[in-house]
C-alpha cells in the first residue's frame, strides 16, 4: 500500500515539475534495484515497477503531445498506436517464451516477477525514446 503511494507520489511530482528525463529513468531503475536487493516481495517491486513505467510513459507522451505542431501530433499518434501493437504482441510473446522455459512455474510470483521485470524494461525503451524528441 505505501508503495502504491510513493508511485502516485512520485508521478505527480513529475507531472508538476515536467522533470521526465533520462535522469528520472535511471532513478527509478536504481529504486526499483533497491527494492529488489531487499530480497522480499520482489514481484511486487516489479509490478510497482512496471505501473511506473506505464505511468510515465503517459506524462511523457502528453508533454511531448503538447510541445509539437498538430501535423506532429497526428504522426506521434499513429506512430503511438504502432507501437502499442507492437508491444501487446511482444507482451504476449513474453508470456508465452517464459511459459516454455520452464524455470518458472505460471502463475508463481517469480513467474509473475519477471514478466514484469521485462515489460518495464520494454516500456523504458519507448519512455526514453520519446524523451529524446521532447
């Protein structure tokens, strides 16, 4: 529950002071690290991690949205949408190739972990990428 806070925290001081930069990626992976080094409730570090970047990933798209031209806006809006097909189907590629691994067991909270742990780092890619066109 505290942890759910600080994210809502957190994202909200990033909203206010529109300080979504590389910085603040490497921030939350050293956090998310920390929490990991804990060696307890690791899956909810990578669920809360996951719900970061998600989270920033809409700050980041809007500000970006906001700083261009509409004829911008219209391409960053396809190019948007292509990119959330390409991740729901490298989601689902994701859940299938750790399926078949085996070093997990579906459904166990170290399953669940690193899946998590993936579609973060996935998500990261598109949060830095956007950050370098803003």
């Amino acid at each position: 529950m505290i942890q759910k806070a600080l994210v809502i925290l957190f994202v909200l001081i990033a909203v206010k002071s529109n300080s979504q930069t590389l910085e603040t990626v490497s921030k939350l992976k050293a956090e998310y690290e920390k929490c990991l080094d804990k060696g307890s409730a690791m899956s909810n570090c990578s669920y809360a991690y996951y719900n970061q970047s998600d989270s920033l990933l809409n700050v980041v798209y809007k500000n970006l949205k906001n700083k261009i031209s509409p004829k911008e806006q219209s391409k960053l809006k396809k190019e948007q949408l292509d990119w959330l097909k390409k991740r729901d189907q490298y989601f689902q590629q994701l859940y299938t190739d750790t399926k078949k691994q085996g070093i997990f067991t579906e459904g166990t909270r170290d399953f669940d972990m690193v899946i998590y742990d993936e579609e973060a780092n996935y998500v990261f890619a598109r949060v830095k990428e956007l950050i370098r066109k803003i």
